[in-house]
C-alpha cells in the first residue's frame, strides 16, 4: 500500500461520514431564495465522491498487484 492509496481510502471514508452528518444532522441547510433544503444532495455528492475516491484507491491497488 503506497500512500496514494491510502489517501483515497482516507478521503472516501471521510465523504461517507460528512454526507452521513449532512444528512442525518440538525442543521437545515436552506436555500434562502427557493427555501428548498439542501441536505440530500450534499450528502448524495459527498457519497458520490466517497465512491469515486475508493474506486481510485482500488485502481491503484490493482496496478500495484499488476506490476509486481
């Protein structure tokens, strides 16, 4: 495991937990002009993020076993 690797792993899990309290929080998160709440698609793009950073993570893990 190289430290890019590990980075991503990092960064997904702290997407997963930022769009949990996002979601699940207390704050409202609205929108002043249209007074829609933003809260699910934060948490959605923070999920996303999270999905794409372990995918990176697991590109990396595989060109690793690939190479050796």
């Amino acid at each position: 495991m190289d430290f890019s690797e590990v980075l991503s792993y990092f960064l997904a899990l702290i997407c997963v937990v930022a769009g949990g309290l996002i979601l699940w929080g207390n704050e409202a998160y609205i929108v002043p002009a249209s007074g829609r709440s933003l809260r699910l698609p934060c948490s959605f793009l923070f999920w996303v993020l999270a999905v794409v950073f372990w995918a990176m993570a697991v590109v990396i893990e595989d060109d690793e076993e690939n190479y050796n």
